[in-house]
C-alpha cells in the first residue's frame, strides 16, 4: 500500500489481513477517484492508520495531521500496488473538481499536437491572410472553423486543457494564441505574477515560446514592474537571433538583448508554469 503527497515513497503491507483490505479496497474503489479518510494513529513518524469508509489502511503521510484529521486522496493506481495520492484544497477548482497537473499538461500538449497536425493546411491559409492584424487573423481562423468544424473542436479542447490547469493555478497563466504566428509551431504563451513584499508594485513576467519553420525554436522574455519593462529575446539559431536583434534593438528602447535558450526552456516554458 502506498498512500504519498508526491508519489515519492513506499510502504508495503503485507500478511493475509493485508490482501483481504487490499481486494476490498480494488472492489470499493477505482483510479482518479477522490476519497477522505481519517487519521486514527501514528505507527511511526510519517506512517500512520487511515480509516476509509470500513477499511483500515497503513499510510505514508507525508504532511503533518494532528489525530482525528480528516485527509483527502485521489485514486491514482489500482494495480500491481494500490497508490493514492494525498491532496490539499489547491489541487481543486472552485467546482470542487480535483484537477492533477501533469496530466491535464499532458491533455495539453497532446491536444495541441493534433490540432497542428490536423489544422496546418487551415494555418497555412491564416498564415497567407496578408496585412491582418492579430485579431484579424483570430476572426480569420474562426471563420476557417465553419468549413472545418473538427479542426475547431481541437482547438477548443487545447483551449479547455489550458482553462483547467489555470483553473488550479494561483501566480501563473497558461495562454494558448497560434493566430499570433500561424506558421509556427508548439505557442505557449506563460504570465507569471509576483505579488509586492514591500512598496514596490507586483512583477509580471510573460514568457513567450514558439518554433518558427522548419524547428526553430524562439523564445522571449518580458518583464515589467512599474514603470520599467524589458524584454528578452532568446535564440539558439546564430542568425536568427542576429536578425531579430538588430531589428528589435531599432524598434524598441526596452530591448535588452539576446541570450541562448536555456536547457530547461528548450522544450518550452510549461515546466516554469507548473513551477510557479
């Protein structure tokens, strides 16, 4: 049996007495359900009994109850093991639905995916739409979505996947625009915001990720806090990043400069969102 806040640690239970409770439980129970449970007693620090419904389970509590605490888990695994994993009040939406991070990322990506995958000649078209404007190019693709209603409906489910990890998000947002550059691949568009500790306002950061044709990735960073902004571009491609540079460096005062792309931003910012 393994009951953990993050799926790190194991505890095994063993015996007759321990399969019986386990057949009930696989019986009574099935995988993404949400069940509570009431701490009854401490084995040893970190391991305690948990009574489900009329099951006594040994758990691996990783928080720090008090006796007689209500706990909540979520049903991540029946077999081989049984795994539950313990949740608090900001892993759930205000609907009270239980929301899992990495999974609605992976719906997310995988969305996504199809969507460029089915959509690129629909993108091609916006792509050719000549001197219209991003929100031009928005009511463009809505148009498209009439003579294409399946294409629409993935985008509308990437748009749903992103609505449902900011559903769970304090700080952060997850912003999906492919009409902003319709040639480029795998948008995320991540606003990160840090409330003021002292006088000064909050700091907002908006990371902006695309791959521009064939697979070029391209990255900007943007920081603002009243009443300074600035941003970054971040570009692996030499050249790329010494077009796009020189041009932003001409237009814009708040044009910091150009960096590489770091590792962990390689594939895009999600894992920074799910971070903040």
């Amino acid at each position: 049996m393994r009951i953990s806040r993050y799926g790190g640690q194991q505890f095994q239970s063993g015996g007759g007495g321990a399969s019986e409770r386990s057949a009930k439980f696989r019986k009574k129970f099935k995988a993404g359900e949400v069940i509570q449970g009431i701490l009854l007693k401490w084995e040893q620090p970190k391991l305690g009994w948990v009574q489900i419904d009329d099951l006594l389970l040994l758990a691996n509590v990783m928080t720090s109850p008090m006796i007689g605490d209500v706990l909540t888990f979520v049903v991540q695994q029946l077999y081989p093991d049984i795994i539950l994993k313990e949740v608090g009040p900001d892993d759930f939406n205000s609907m009270g639905e239980y929301i899992n991070p990495t999974d609605v990322t992976r719906t997310f990506v995988r969305c996504r995916s199809a969507f460029q995958s089915r959509g690129r000649d629909l993108l091609e078209l916006l792509s050719e739409g000549g001197g219209l404007d991003a929100s031009g190019r928005l009511n463009r693709m809505l148009d498209l979505f009439r003579a294409e209603p399946e294409i629409g409906a993935l985008f509308f489910e990437t748009l749903k996947a992103a609505a449902d990890l900011n559903s769970i998000l304090k700080a952060s947002r997850l912003y999906y625009m492919p009409w902003l550059i319709p040639s480029g691949l795998n948008h995320e568009i991540v606003l990160k915001i840090k409330e003021p500790t002292n006088r000064e306002g909050s700091f907002y950061e908006l990371l902006f990720a695309v791959d521009l044709p064939p697979a070029v990735p391209v990255r900007l960073r943007m920081m603002y806090r009243k009443p300074q902004c600035g941003f970054k571009l971040l570009a692996d491609d030499r050249n790329l990043g010494t077009l796009l540079g020189v041009n932003f460096k001409h237009a814009f005062s708040e044009f910091l400069g150009v960096e590489r792309i770091p590792q962990q931003c390689a594939g895009g910012f999600l894992a920074e969102l799910l971070s903040g």
